[in-house]
C-alpha cells in the first residue's frame, strides 16, 4: 500500500514539475527582441493593428495611398507594410521575391449602395448592375479589379454595360452619392456606414464579399501583412511574435468596446467613436493561418490575373510567397 502510494505521489509530482513551466508560459507576454516598423493605410487594416501603438517594441505610422507605403518597404524605412492584398503579387514580382506575405488581415470590405430616394431599390445583385453608372475610387486598384471580375463572371462589359465613374477620393464617391438620388457607388467601409449614419434613403445593395464567395467559393482578401524577406530569415521569433500581436489586436478590435472605439478615433482613423462601433462588424478584420491565407490569396491572384495581369504584376506568384 505504501509503495502504491508512493508512486502515485511521484507521479503526480513529477507532473506538477512539468506543468508549472507551461502555465507560467501562458502569463508571459509576447515580446520583441528589436523594434519593428510597420506602415500602414489610414482604413481597415490600420485600425485592426490599432493595440500594436501601445507596444514600445513597434513603430507605426500610417499613410494615406499604397504607393506611400510600398516606397517606404523599398527604401528600408519599414519592416512590415499593411498593403492592399494584390499588392503582395506585384511587389513579389518587383523586388524579385524579397518580400513575404504573413497573413490576410481584412477579407471584403467593398459594398455598392444605392441612394434609392423615396423610391424601391433598383440593384440588388451584379447582373442588376447593366445599364447603370457606379461612382467609384480606387481605379487601378483593388476596387477596380475586383468589380471587373464580378462584372465579368456576370456577362457584363466595364464601359459598355455598366459605367464608371472614377473619382480621387472615396471620400469625395461618399459625398456624391449622398446627394444625388438614383446613383450607385462602390465604396468600402467606413466609407459606407458613413453614408448609411448620413442619408437615410441610402442602403447596400450589394456586398462584393458575398458576391465573391458566390463566384470563387473563397472569402475576398482586401488586406495582408507583408514583410521583408530578410526579417522573416534573420529574426524567425520576432515574426512569430508579431503575428501574435497582430492576431490579439484584430480580436480586441472586433470587440467593437467603447475603449476600442476611443483608441481608434484618436488615431484619427474615424471621427466619431459611435459610429466606429457601427463600422467594426463590417470591417471583416481577421489573422488567418498562413495556409488558410496562402488558398485565399491564390485563388484571388488567379482570378485576377484572367482579369488583369498586371494586377498581380504579370504572373500568378508561387508558394514562395506565403510565410
């Protein structure tokens, strides 16, 4: 009997000694060895990073257009960029494979709404769009590439079905939409629940994300994290950290609490913290596993290139690519 109860003590010793390190791990905070610069756009995929400003170990400055940024990770003046998601296509192919996709940190945030009036909704899916005019930004971006894929899978012709009318600004799409009864625009968040706080006759008539699911069976990646492929080699557990990092922010920022909202608005990011909760559950914020990110993204490099090639800077990138 004491020998039975000597083992059972050991054993169970014996398992306290190799757990305590392990919950011990649990409490410990990710850290970094070295600073990290990281760039991103003033939208979406700023905000879901919004926690990493508290985070002495990382240095984030926000930028108004992708070519900004793309400069920036060029020069050497960032580590890690926050990049429209066609983007890690075309600087695969323009520094010669020196970058490397982390992970797809915002799906589909692109919306068409509709300033009905006082009377019904005319558009409610792609095919309804033939005969109409968009007003749009983003020409010779995301947005253009993903509406003429769409329009394309629905046997319609950019400019000869359907219209666009190509503006500098979103913001400049939102303020004429708003004032003009009957017009269509595509616009991305927060972009839209700007105008739906503002015009009441105004609504969504088509949700890109949604018609891209329909079209390819795959979610829409609007935004990646992108790095150099240098880091990625020379400073293996710092990435791990980041994505650590980056995935807890996104959850925090999905909470859409009035602390979240508080931190965004200071940013700058959104002028009015109500509304910034109205806008979160739509920013379809997200980390994804890098083979989850590596399918997504695929799948819209190919889709874009039958679109475009230049899109994707000429050629559907490899695996080597992805992280």
């Amino acid at each position: 009997m004491k020998n039975s109860y000597r083992k059972v003590l050991a054993l169970v010793l014996t398992l306290a000694i190799c757990v305590m390190p392990l919950l011990s791990a649990c409490g410990k905070p990710v850290e970094l060895s070295d600073k990290i610069k990281i760039g991103s756009l003033n939208g979406p995929t700023g905000m879901g990073l919004i926690d990493l400003q508290d985070n002495e170990m990382v240095e984030m400055s926000t930028y108004q257009a992708p070519d900004e940024v793309v400069q920036k990770l060029i020069s050497g003046d960032l580590d890690v960029a926050c990049l429209p998601s066609n983007m890690g296509a075309v600087l695969n192919a323009k520094m010669q494979g020196n970058v490397k996709v982390l992970t797809t940190i915002v799906n589909g945030v692109l919306y068409v709404v509709e300033n009905k009036g006082n009377a019904e909704a005319v558009v409610t899916d792609v095919s309804g769009l033939k005969g109409k005019t968009i007003i749009a930004s983003g020409k010779g971006g995301t947005p253009e590439y993903v509406l003429q894929a769409l329009l394309d899978n629905a046997g319609l012709e950019m400019d000869k079905d359907v219209k666009v009318e190509w503006l500098d600004a979103h913001a400049d799409v939102a303020q004429k939409v708003m004032m003009n009864e009957g017009s269509l625009a595509l616009v991305p968040e927060p972009f839209v629940s700007t105008i739906l706080s503002k015009s009441p006759k105004t609504e969504i008539a088509i949700d890109m994300n949604e018609a891209w699911k329909t079209m390819t069976g795959s979610e829409l990646p609007m935004g990646i994290l992108i790095a150099k492929k240098d880091l990625v080699e020379n400073r293996a557990s710092d990435v791990e950290a980041l994505l650590e990092l980056v995935s807890a922010s996104i959850e925090d920022v999905k909470s859409a609490s009035d602390e979240v909202a508080a931190k965004i608005t200071e940013a700058g990011f959104i002028g009015d913290a109500e509304l910034c909760k109205d806008v979160i559950p739509r920013l379809s914020l997200t980390c994804m596993s890098s083979e989850d990110s590596r399918t997504t993204l695929t799948t819209f490099y190919e889709t874009l290139f039958e679109v475009t090639p230049a899109a994707v800077g000429g050629a559907v990138p490899d695996e080597s690519l992805f992280y």
